[in-house]
C-alpha cells in the first residue's frame, strides 16, 4: 500500500480516537452474560466484553458518545460480540467528534501504530436480530414455522435465556426497530467460531426498516464488513475497509434500499466489494458476486 495513504489513515484513526474524549484513566468494566434490564454505557469507561454477551427482548443498551467498547479474543462461543438480541434494542448514537469504537482488547485507540493496519479477526463483532420477514430460513425447524425464523450461523436454536430463544431471528414486522447506530467504528473483529461459520464486522438478522443505521465503519475484519440476513433496514454512509471477505453481503431476500456505500480492500484479497444471494448459500443456486461496486 501506498505510504501516505497508510499514514493517513493512521492519522485519521487516531484523531477520531482524541476526538471521542475517552479518559486515560478510564474504569474498565467487564461484561459478560445478558442484559435483561435498560443499561447505559458512559464514555467515561472502558468496557471489555468476555463471550457472547446477549442484550433481551424487552432491554435497551444505549452508548453514549465517545464510549470505547473492546472485545476479548477466543475462539468458539468463548470469542467475544455483542448480540442485540430480536425485540431488544441498542441506541449508539456517536457524533462525528465523539464516535463509539467496538474494538480489540488489544488495541490501544490513542496510538495508531500499536496494531498493523490490516490485522484482523482479534474478536467477534456486532450482532442484530430483528423480526422482519425471511424469506428462506435454513433451519428446518425455522422454514417450518409461521411467521418463518432462522438461527444465527449455526448456533443452537434452542439456546434459552429468561425464556428467549435468544439466536433467533425473523418473524412478521418489516417495520421492526433494533434502535439506532450512528457514527459508529467497528475494527479487528471477525471471527471462525464453528466450520463456515463467522461473525462479521456487523451482521444483521432480519432487521427492520425502523432501525437506524448510518456512517458506520467496518475496518480490518477476518469476514465481511456488513452482512444482512434478509431484513428491510435502510442504510446511509457506510464504510467497509480492508476486510477479507465481501464488503457487502446479502442473503435471504434482503430489501432494505441504501446510499453512499464505499468499499476499499487490501490489494490482492480474495473477495468481493458485493455478495448479493437471493437465499443462504447452499439452499439456492441465484448468486450475484461483483468485483466493484459503483452507484449502489
């Protein structure tokens, strides 16, 4: 890559870090398990997600600006991402002064040159489920039922909390809200956590068109920088960057309409700036793959 290019996006990372206005002498909280009741989040702390953490129906997570969100590393369910679940919501509403940062336990956000710019897969990612219409699940249970639903990249359907199936996705509700995500960094994450089954920089499940979700950036993940399983959610200014799969990955009749995509990958990578299924892979042969994407 070219060296002024690397610096300058050094430079940029850095002061969209000093910008958030995290203390140095932040707590770190550890987080784990669900979140079964309203929580906020202050920038005024560090939090450090261990294993699958699950937001509940019924539960908000809001972030304030400028908060510092990291993940610790591990593989299987043990890899750490955040997980708001179907019927519940997240309200990460960062500014373009004060963003909020998903990130690698490892990354120090303050210096630019602590973690190559194309290191990857450090932690899981971030997760929405929503319960907007699906076109074809690929749990058999799932593809059943009415209205259809379909679980989360092979894990355990019947994985239970406070009475939730909580790797559920899908229903009946186009206009479903997961909440809001606005001017949010998402970076080092990706993660094999079960054979052809990743977590992406942010995967979203049957999310629906009440959610917001702009300016976000996915930056250095191990799988796609977005992935939509079906939904109907709208998208504005999004930012796929080095990652090492598809930039933009749709499956299972997604229907949401988008603006402003921008995509730049590491020269030589595998993928494709757009994956576009009318159906999971494997269920239906209609696939669409483009080396560029102009104009979407």
């Amino acid at each position: 890559m070219n060296k002024s290019i690397e610096h300058s996006l050094k430079a940029l990372c850095l002061s969209a870090c000093l910008l958030a206005g995290q203390s140095a002498t932040a707590d770190i909280i550890d987080v784990s398990g669900s979140i079964a009741s309203n929580t906020t989040w202050y920038r005024t702390n560090e939090y450090v997600l261990n294993g699958f953490v699950y937001v509940l129906a019924g539960s908000s997570l809001t972030i304030e600006a400028g908060t510092v969100v990291k993940g610790r590393p591990g593989t299987d369910a043990n890899t750490a991402c955040l997980i708001v679940t179907a019927g519940a919501k997240i309200f990460a509403n960062g500014t373009p002064s004060k963003p909020i940062i998903f990130t690698a336990e490892a990354d120090d956000v303050t210096d630019p040159d602590d973690l190559a710019i194309f290191q990857r897969g450090l932690w899981g990612g971030v997760v929405l489920l929503g319960k907007s219409v699906l076109n074809t699940p690929s749990d058999i249970a799932g593809a059943a039922a009415s209205p259809k639903y379909d679980v989360f990249e092979g894990l355990p359907s019947a994985t239970e909390i406070n009475g939730q199936f909580v790797n559920r996705f899908g229903g009946s509700d186009d206009d479903d809200s997961s909440g809001v995500l606005r001017y949010v960094s998402i970076r080092h994450a990706g993660v094999v956590f079960l054979p052809n089954k990743e977590l992406n920089g942010l995967s979203m499940g049957a999310v629906g068109r009440g959610t917001v979700i702009e300016n976000i950036e996915s930056y250095a993940v191990a799988d796609d920088g977005f992935e939509f399983f079906g939904g109907t959610v709208n998208t504005k200014y999004l930012v796929s960057a080095f990652n090492d799969d598809d930039a933009f990955d749709t499956d299972q009749g997604y229907r949401g309409k988008n603006q402003f995509w921008f995509a730049i990958q590491e020269p030589g990578r595998k993928d494709s700036g757009g994956e576009w299924n009318g159906e999971r892979s494997g269920i239906a042969a209609s696939k669409r793959a483009a080396g560029d994407v102009h104009g979407v």
